[in-house]
C-alpha cells in the first residue's frame, strides 16, 4: 500500500520534469544565417552608438544560430537579412535641360550586419518583414533618382551611365544608413523621352557614325588593294624562290640518286660476283658428293660381285664338285661289290672258273680305279676352271672400275690446272688417271683377296720358259 503512492509522486515528478524540459526546448529559438532573431524583454541593456553617445534597449539579437527565450518573460521577432532586389521606373521627369525622360533601373539592398545598423533597422522595420523594408527602399531611390535625373543633363546620363549611378547611391547612403539598410549595388538600365530627343541626340552620332565607316570602309579597301599588290609581289618572289630551292633541291636529289645508283651497281656486281663464286663453289661440292656416292655405289658393286661369286662357287661346289665326289664314291662301291659277288660265284666254281673269274675280277677292278681317277682329275680340272672364271670376272670388271673412276672427269665443265711445273695439263690428267688404274689390282686384292699380279706373273712365267 505505501507503494502505490511513491510511485504516484514518481510518476508526477517526472511529467513535471518533461513538461519543464519540453517548454525549455519550445523556448530555444533558432534561425539561419540570412535571419537575426530580436529577443524583447528581460532586463535592459546599455548600448553605445558609433558616435560615442550611450543608451539603453529593452531588447536583445542573435544573428543566426539559436538561443534561449525566458518563457512569460522575453518575445522573439525575426528581421530579415537577405538581400532584395528592387526594380524602379521613374515617371517623366524634367532633366536639368528641361527635356522630360523616364529611367529604368536595378538595385539590391539589404539590412547592414553591423550591431548599430541591426537596432536601427530591428527599431524601423521589425514587423514589416521584407516587403516593407522593400517598399521603403524602393520609395528612398525613387526619389533619389528624380533627384539626380533633375541635376543632370540628357547628355550626361546618355554618355556617363556610371557617374549617374554613382551619383543616386551617394544620394540615397545617408538615408539608406538611418534606417540601418545598406545599398549593394544600383544599375541603371533605360532611358527613354517622348518628344525624340534621344533619337535626336543621336543621329549627328549615327550620320558622323556612318561617315567615319565608310571613310573607314574606303581606307580598309585602299589598304586592302594596296596590301594584296604587296602581297601578289611576295607571294611571286617567294613562289620564284620557292622555285630556285625546289630547282636546287632536285639537282641535289638527282645527284644523290645517281651516286646511290652507283652504289647499289657496286653492291650488285659484288654480290653477282659472290653468287656466281659460291654457285662454282657448291656445284664442286656437289660434283665431289656425286663422285663420293659413285665411288660408294662401286663398292657396293663390287661386294655384290663377290657375294655373286661366292654363290657362284658354292653352286659349283654342290653342282659339279661333290656330285663328281659322289660318283667316284658309288663306282668305287659298285666295284668293290661287284668284286665282291665275282669272289663269291667264284667260290663255288672251279679252280679253272676261279682263275676266270679271279681276271675277270681284276679287269674290272682295273676299269674302276681308271673311272675313278677320270673322276678325280676332271674334279680337279672343275676346281682349276673355278679359280680362272674368277680371275675371267675379276678381269671384266677392270674396265668398268677405270670408267667409274674417269667417269666424273666427263661432267666437269672446266677444269683449271695451277703449276709451274713445264708441260700441258692434260697429260697430268692422263697421268694421274693412269696413277689410279695402276692401283685397281691392289684395291681388288684388299676386297677379295686375289693377287692379280701373282696371277698373271703365273701364267706368263710357264710360257717365257717354253720359249726359251
């Protein structure tokens, strides 16, 4: 029970204090820069003037930003601080001539920031916002305007547009800083009359106008003539020049051409030169390959005959040879078995028959040993003509070995001989290829083994003896 009201007097308490809270936060004002708040009320303040003079205000400002409102207290206005523009159309209005014009014009205007200026300005125009510091303004420069229009000259506005603006904001400064307002710029920007003076005014303008333009016209057409002659002439002298160095210039290039043509005839004859030395150089290669393979293909030639012979041989051997050795062995069998069956008849015969038989046997015996050793010499003869067949092939291939090697000297085109050494150069060739037949028997007898020389020193040696 002795909750329930604490919590009462709690909950009282707190909405006190958000009320408190929320009416402090209602009370804080604050606005942007182009604003300044004026805070009346409260105590007052002494303030002192740009004269010295001192005074004391009711009322308080904040240039932009925020501050606090004392609640029941204090009030809060805001006073504009932008700029406004302000456009002015003057009625006619008589010149200091006495000629009437109308003038049309532009300015923006504004409360000055300074403090003395914003009490003068929040004093006048708190409250009438920006169209009433907007009406004030426009009726001030109004009048100024008039002011200035009725001291001044039509000329003078007419050719001095700057002065007489200068002149309307030095006239309306002195009320613009009463009021605490500050003139930022003011342009005029028409003129105008209803009587045509200014059209007046300005055709001496336009006809002098016009006549200085054509003056001006005939001058520029003048010079123009005169600066295209100038200008035919160095545009001619330059073209001739131009001409001469181009002349000059082909002179040089035809000169650098025949020298690079020289040149490059040069470097063509060396290089057919060079080519015609290295093709001579690669077809000596070529023909030196060509010898080397038919040298190659001369051996292999040669192998083959050998293996050619060998066959050759060996069908001899089982062809000839050893059917003769078979033949003598049968007829020596034969006759052996036929003395065999003689003895045996003989056996059961006479003594006469025995003694006939005995012969017959012998006859026989005698005819077998003459076949056999027919059959032997006629083997040894077989055996004889196998060597000299061999010897008969050895001999015919000589000519084709001495054509392999004399045949690359028919292919040679040219041959050039370098000595100094007396007598013809074809009988060094005949000689070296002499030289080389020369050698063929002993080339033979390094690939088969036979003596050619020991051969025919053989067959020749028998015969010189006979003849002596």
């Amino acid at each position: 029970m002795t909750i329930i009201p604490k919590l009462i007097i709690l909950g009282i308490i707190l909405i006190f204090l958000a009320l408190i809270i929320l009416l402090m936060a209602k009370q804080y004002r604050k606005v942007g820069p182009n604003q300044a708040l004026i805070i009346s009320g409260g105590r007052k303040r002494t303030v002192i003037a740009p004269d010295g003079t001192k005074k004391k205000v009711g009322y308080r400002y904040r240039l932009g930003g925020g501050t606090f409102v004392l609640p029941f207290i204090e009030t809060v206005d805001i006073l504009p601080m932008e700029v406004i523009t302000l456009n002015i159309k003057t009625p006619e209005v008589l010149t200091h001539g006495g000629v009437p014009l109308m003038a049309e014009s532009t300015a923006q205007v504004k409360i000055d920031p300074s403090d003395h200026s914003i009490r003068l300005a929040a004093e006048q125009f708190l409250g009438l916002g920006k169209e009433g510091i907007k009406s004030v303004s426009m009726t001030i420069l109004e009048g100024k305007m008039r002011e200035v229009i009725g001291a001044t000259t039509v000329e003078e506005i007419y050719t001095a547009r700057h002065e007489f603006s200068a002149k309307v904001i030095q006239a309306a400064h002195k009320d613009f800083a009463l009021m605490g307002l500050v003139m930022m710029s003011f342009a005029l920007k028409d003129i105008s009359d209803t009587q045509g003076y200014l059209d007046a005014l300005g055709k001496p303008q336009i006809a002098a106008a016009k006549r200085d333009a054509a003056i001006a016209e005939a001058e520029t057409e003048k010079q123009a003539v005169v600066k295209s002659s100038e200008a035919r002439k160095e545009a001619e002298v330059a073209r001739l020049a131009a001409a001469a160095l181009i002349a000059k210039a082909e002179w040089e290039n035809e000169g650098k051409k025949a020298e690079s043509q020289t040149l490059v005839n040069q470097k063509k004859a060396q290089a057919d030169l060079s080519y015609e030395l290295e093709r001579f150089r690669i077809d000596q290669e070529i023909k030196k390959e060509e010898a080397k393979v038919k040298i190659i293909e001369k051996e292999q030639s040669i192998k083959i005959e050998d293996l050619e012979i060998g066959r050759k041989q060996k069908e001899l051997e089982s062809s000839v040879i050893k059917p003769s050795d078979a033949r003598k062995y049968q007829l020596k069998a034969e006759a052996e078995a036929e003395e065999y069956r003689i003895l045996a008849e003989a056996r059961g015969k006479s003594e006469a028959t025995k003694l006939e038989g005995t012969a017959a046997a012998e006859e026989l015996k005698q005819r077998g040993l003459a076949e056999a050793e027919t059959m032997l010499k006629k083997a040894q003869a077989w055996e004889k003509y196998d060597k000299a067949a061999l010897f008969d092939t050895y001999l015919k291939l000589l000519p084709d070995l001495a054509k392999a090697v004399s045949e690359p000297l028919s292919k040679v085109d040219k041959i050039v001989i370098v000595g100094g050494d007396k007598g013809l150069g074809t009988s060094k060739i005949t000689a070296q290829v002499a030289e080389i037949l020369a050698q063929m028997p002993e080339v033979v007898k390094s690939l088969t083994g036979i003596d050619l020389k020991k051969y025919f020193k053989e067959k020749l040696t028998p015969e010189e003896k006979e003849e002596e």
